[in-house]
C-alpha cells in the first residue's frame, strides 16, 4: 500500500450566439452565424438576437477563474479544503489529523451496509471507504492551491523544508486521478488506508443490540502492479478498491457490489483500466465540466456571494448525477457524522432545488431514486396498507428502505409526498410527460392513499388527521399538522392536474376533490402558523416543516392579498424564537421574503448563513457542519438566490422580483422555469433593460416582467408576437414551441448577456 518515486488569457470583449441556452433535455444548442451589432439593435420588424460573451470556452475560462477556491494555508479540517467528486466517488484534501501529510478522502455514494434490520442509522448506513495520504520529505512550511471549477481539477505546490511537490487532482469516471512530481530533495510517497467498515454514527452512540462488526479487509496485488484492498460486507456484498502507481500519475477506482462481491472487484479494476491514463482520462473530464456550465449563466455585483453561487454548481454536480444515488446527508463525501443515510424530512429536498433553475436536469438522482424504488415504497406502509399505498421513515439508505409509521402514533408520515414535490417541480421545469405518467402520479396517488385512510370527520363536519409529526419538533399535535395538512392538499391538487393532464379517468378523483372540499383549515393562531391543533409554535424550530404552505408549496402566496399579513406573522415569529435555527433557517425565510418581493430582507436572512458570529456559518470551502457534515443548507442557499433573480410558482414566470437594491445590475441568461421555459433578461442601473424567454414546450406563457412604459413584444422572426395584459404588471404571450419573445420598453436595448461589474468585492473561499 506505499509506494515512492522521485521527480516528475485576455478574453474578447463580445462575441456572437445566435440562439438561447438549453435545448428541451438543457443541452446547449449550436451558435448560430454572426450578425452585425446593427441586427441586434434594430426597429421592430426585424429579426433579433442576443449577443453573448460568454459563448466561448475562453469566456468561461476566464469568468469562472474568478470564482475559484485558493489555499495559501494547509486545509487542516474536511470544511476548509478542496474537493472533488463524479457523482458517485468523492475525495476531500486536507492535512492528516496530527501529522506532517496530506489526506485525499475516499469515499463512495454506492458503499453502504445492507443489514437493514439494524435501521438506517446503522444496518443501511453509509461506509467508510478509506483514504490516501500524500507522505513529504520535509515538513510542510506552505502551501498554494487552487481548485479551478471551469476543469474540476485540483492544482498546486506544497513547499517544504527539502523542496516543493507539485500535484494536480481530479475525479472522474469513479477514478480519483493524481499527478505528483517532486523537486529539490523531495520525493513523491502515496500510502493507502483502508478504515473499518463501521457506521460514522459511532462517534454519537454505540451500536445496537446483536450488532457485530463487518469482516476485516485484506489485500492483494495484481501482476500489473495494481493493489486492491477487498472489504466483504457480512450483510452481502463487498467493496473494493484498486490503486495502481505509474510514474507520477496515481489512479484509484473504488467498486461495490450487493449481493455478488465479486462485481465489486471487476468494477474498480475495470474504472483504471479504462481511464489509461491521467491525461486520458482529464480529456474526458474536462469535456463533460466545460459543456456542463454553459447550460446557464447568472452574474451578480457581489463578489463572494457570486462566488458562492458558482460553487454550489460545481458541488451539486460533483456529488449527485440521474441514475446516481440520491444525496446521502453528506453526499459522496462520508466523514464522522450522526447521520450518515438519506434523510427525507428536509435535506433530500433542499439538496435538489437549485438543478431546476440552473438548468440541470440531468443531476436529478432523487427524480430516478424514486422511480427505481417503487416496491419498496410500498413495502415501507404496514401490510395493512401495501395494495394502495406507498411512504418512506425519516432516513434510509439509497434504496428508500425505511418504514413509516402510522398517523394517529405521533409518526413523521409525509416525507414521501414531499420529496414528490421536488419531482413535481422537476417535471413542471421540463414537462416530461413521461416522468409524470411513470413516477410522480403512481408514487404520489399511493402517498396520498395512505394519508386518506386516516382522514376522519370531526363535530364540525371537518375532516382531521390524527396525530403525526411536524418534523422535528418537540411536541406532538393531537391532531392536524400543519405540515401534513399542507402536503395533502398539494397532493390532492397535483393528483387532479394529473389526471387531467394524462387523460386519466381516476376512479379515486372524487374522494380527492371531497377531500380539498372538506379538509380542516391550517390552524392558526395570533402568532401565525401553528405547528398543529392545539398546538403553538412555542419554542424555537430549525425546520420551517410548519409553514411549507407558504414555502416551498407556495398554497398561500403573497398573490393573496388576505394572507400576507399572516405569512409575515408566521415568519416572524419562527425567527423571533432563537436558539435553535441553523443554516437553512436563514436560507428558508430567504427564500419567503423573496416570495414577497422584499429583496432587501431576503438577502438580510441570508446573510446570516455567512455571518461567522452565527452558530452554524457556512465554511471556508462553501460547507457546511452541524453535529455532523450536512450538505443541503448552502445549495439551498443558491436556491435563496434564485428566488431573487427569477420564480416561476402558480403559472406565472417572475423576472427579477425580489433584487436586493445593493445589486443593481444582473444577468440572467438559460435560466429554466416552470413550463419548460428558458429565461434571459437582463438588469442595469436597477432597471430591467429586456426580458427575453424560449419555450420548450409550448406551454401557456405568463410573465411578470418588471418593465415600464410601453412594452415591444417581439418574436425572434421581428414580428409582433400576440399578447394579453393580465393586470397586476403580468402579460400573457401567444410563443409556440421553439420560439423566443423579446419583451422591452421604449428604444430597442443592448442585447448583450455578459458578466456585471462586481460591485462589492470579496475574498475567494478556500484559504487565500
């Protein structure tokens, strides 16, 4: 397991994209040929088009290099160093604990138990995989790091007491590729260690009854050279990981399989084969990164947080892929942590939002967990309920193996209908018909179904769920959560629609619309929102689970003049109670002002999530820490953003509706909206100078642009496209499938998608 060796632009100004970002699966479409600036800029009549500068991989190059993360300090915690990750592997680069070497993790989102009979804390629970050690000469005196987002690669120098190593770093293809030369007295010693195939969890409890510890690992080498370290699992199954040294260049795969082990073997052997080399293998890498982040684009004047922003993108896609498995708590990058499965009433959702806007759908593990798990949904609701319903517990492994329990026992019992909220959105963001018709509304009817077996009529004609769960607060309402009676009434609205939409004739439609006829009013009280019936919000919450009506839900919306006094009541009042908000508390009201169209108080809540004087701030490389490594709060984060630049809830795209006036100038450009639509518009001086938008799809387009004056409307052949004013600054626009619209008022403007000044300048993250 050691092994030793020794030694190993100016960006133009404008240049010409002829049609949007994102085709109807999000893949960026041709340029189109040049056109003079003249075209750009005409009268009303003639064709139009944007003119993009961020059109060439030297555009990118140089945008996203200012959005990097530097070290000029050694990372001496898994939240201040770099990582990376495929989806699947993931590896994070900071000092050994105690020791004069530097830790590349291992870890994989496949590498779990399967002793389910031990729950998911411990019999489903991820596992650790191991890690390398990068072991110098000299003692470490600096070093100066950077991890470039445009080519997800990692590249330096560690300077030391006998020389400098020179190291670069990527993931791809589950080959975690290293390249390391060494130059004075130096020398290049990499030494694997496989760690215990143990529950993280260990380091909050000790394991439960009749437990017994997995099998330890062993080795062996191949004539090749290569070393596989081979870790049998007693639950079925096994882990291997194979690590073969050339020259400078270390690869490392790393391989699991359920029931069969021996697929885990072929697996990691067969990833270094295939990868040859790290300069083969970096040529596909960097082709998936650069046609990747073009697929949208957002500026904004403040530096960090921008920054941020692009970080969260190169994040989600490092640690989740459709197909994939959905995000643990940790993504692929396992640490010592509390809880290390899935976890269902909350995280999994926050951790998915951002792909939509982003325009990145092909990221959606959670979309594709869902839809390959459906029997054990099913198996997860107590015999009694299996033929006509589905759920999932609290936490699971990445096979959604977890039971639910019953209403009327005090059981967290909507984490399931939730989570289909996310593949609801993903749907309204692509409309894939078949993602309707094969996932949301089989799994979402029987998550429905077993709501309603439980659903009873009171005194007053009403009808009442007995005692769940509002995760996770301390006490239990006798009866009507708030969080459930949210998501019933969302799940009875969306089982209609889709019904209605795949010309579905559900025997079941009527007991829905009787349902969101009769069910019982949210309670409330003269602080807002309650947690349930006779129940307040008396002591302070992390989770918002009691106002997801208001968010993500969006079933009473500032669109309802006659609720936004209580909205804001009920917002007040969680934040008002301290104590125990974390990160997502900020990033969540957020996320609700902006619903609001308050920008300014939005950015405020999520300020909070950067101010290092809170008790759970972000990190210094952009993670994020509670009891344990938790991924979802600064991807929700990017999501808080999102819904100041651009929201598409209830049928209506938002443009710029809640821009804080610190940041009075933005570009949005690709940026995907409910009803599959691709949204451009820029923002200067704090005026909205166009909105420009394509359909996917076809579907009705409603926007509330933000602009002033008389309106152009425009299609991109110059004809006048057909409109409707639909009062309150909303237009309605005739745009068949494949078409785009230009909205703007008075003189036709620039038409040019390019970066803003940065306005409020910022450190890089990392340790510069």
């Amino acid at each position: 397991m050691t092994s030793q060796s020794g030694k190993d632009s100016a960006v133009p100004r404008r240049t010409v994209l002829g049609t949007a970002l994102g085709g109807a699966a999000g893949a960026a479409l041709p340029p189109a040929p040049a056109r003079a600036a003249a075209d750009a800029e005409g009268p009303a009549g003639r064709p139009w088009r944007l003119r993009d500068t961020m059109a060439t991989g030297r555009a990118w190059a140089d945008f996203l290099r200012r959005q990097d993360l530097l070290w000029t300090r050694l990372p001496t915690r898994w939240y201040e160093g770099p990582f990376l990750g495929d989806g699947l592997l993931g590896s994070m680069v900071y000092q050994e604990p105690g020791e004069n070497r530097i830790r590349f993790t291992v870890q994989h989102g496949r590498v779990q138990d399967h002793r389910p009979e031990f729950g998911s804390g411990w019999g489903t629970c991820r596992l650790p995989v191991g890690h390398l050690t990068l072991e110098p000469v000299g003692t470490i005196t600096a070093v100066d790091w950077r991890l470039s987002l445009w080519n997800a690669e990692l590249t330096g120098t560690v300077t030391t007491t006998a020389g400098t190593l020179t190291l670069a770093a990527f993931v791809h293809d589950e080959v975690l590729a290293a390249r390391v030369t060494a130059d004075g007295g130096e020398q290049v010693l990499w030494t694997f260690h496989p760690e215990d195939a143990v529950s993280p969890r260990r380091i909050s409890e000790a394991p439960p009854a009749g437990y017994t510890a997995n099998p330890p690992w062993t080795v062996r080498t191949a004539a090749d050279g290569t070393e596989q370290v081979l870790q049998p699992l007693s639950g079925g199954g096994a882990t291997a990981t194979a690590h073969r040294r050339t020259g400078a260049e270390l690869l490392l795969s790393v391989g699991h399989g359920f029931p069969s082990g021996t697929s885990a073997e072929a697996d990691s052997l067969r990833n270094l084969r295939r990868a040859v080399s790290y300069g083969r293998l970096r040529q596909r890498h960097t082709r998936w990164w650069h046609a990747f982040y073009p697929k949208s684009f957002v500026s904004f004047p403040d530096q960090r947080l921008q920054s941020f922003h692009w970080i969260q993108l190169y994040k989600v896609a490092s640690a989740s892929r459709a197909g994939g498995p959905v995000m643990a708590t940790s993504g692929p990058w396992l640490e010592p942590t509390p809880w290390p499965a899935v976890w269902w009433n909350l995280n999994v959702q926050l951790e998915y939002w951002l792909i939509h806007g982003s325009n990145h759908p092909e990221l959606d593990a959670l979309a594709t967990t869902l839809r390959q798990n459906q029997e054990q949904l099913i198996a997860n609701v107590p015999a009694a309920y299996r033929a006509d319903s589905s759920g999932v517990g609290r936490s699971s492994d990445m096979f959604a193996h977890r039971e639910v329990g019953r209403p009327g026992t005090g059981a967290e019992t909507g984490d399931l209908t939730w989570a289909l909220h996310n593949v609801w959105l993903s749907y309204r963001h692509s409309m894939d018909k078949a993602l309707l018709r094969d996932t949301i509304y089989p799994v979402l009817r029987r998550a429905i179904a077993y709501y309603l077996h439980f659903l009873t009529p009171g005194s007053d004609g009403r009808l009442h769920l007995p005692s769940t769960l509002s995760p996770e607060y301390p006490v239990v309402p006798p009866q009507d959560t708030n969080y459930d009676l949210a998501l019933i009434r969302w799940g009875c609205r969306t089982l209609l629609d889709s019904a209605e939409l795949l010309g579905v004739d559900d025997a079941s439609a009527p007991r829905w619309r009787e349902v969101l006829a009769r069910l019982t009013p949210y309670p409330v009280d003269d602080n807002g929102f309650m947690i349930g019936a006779d129940t307040p919000y008396a002591q302070s919450h992390r989770h918002y689970s009691h106002l997801l009506m208001v968010y993500p839900l969006y079933l009473v919306t500032w669109d309802q003049p006659e609720n936004r006094e209580l909205i804001t009541r009920s917002i007040e009042h969680w934040h008002a109670l301290t104590g125990a908000h974390r990160g997502y508390s900020y990033t969540g009201a957020a996320s609700m002002y902006a619903m609001a169209g308050d920008g300014d108080t939005a950015l405020g809540h999520l300020r909070k999530f950067f101010d290092p004087a809170t008790r759970y701030p972000c990190r210094a490389n952009t993670h994020y820490t509670e009891a344990g490594p938790v991924i979802e709060t600064p991807l929700s984060a990017s999501q808080s953003l999102h819904d100041m630049f651009c929201q598409s809830w209830g049928g209506v795209i938002r443009v710029f509706p809640a821009v804080p006036s610190a940041w009075a100038d933005v570009t949005l450009h690709g940026f995907r909206t409910e009803g599959a639509f691709l949204v451009s518009a820029v923002r200067e001086a704090g005026v909205t100078r166009f909105v420009r938008v394509r359909s996917l799809a076809g579907e009705p387009l409603k926007v509330r642009h933000g602009l002033s004056g008389r309106l152009t409307v425009l299609l991109d052949d110059g004809s006048p496209a057909r409109t409707h004013d639909l009062g309150d600054g909303t237009l309605g626009i005739d745009l068949p499938q494949g078409r785009e619209v230009l909205i703007h008022s008075g003189t036709r403007p620039d038409l040019v998608i390019a970066p803003v000044p940065v306005s409020a300048p910022g450190a890089a993250w990392g340790l510069p």
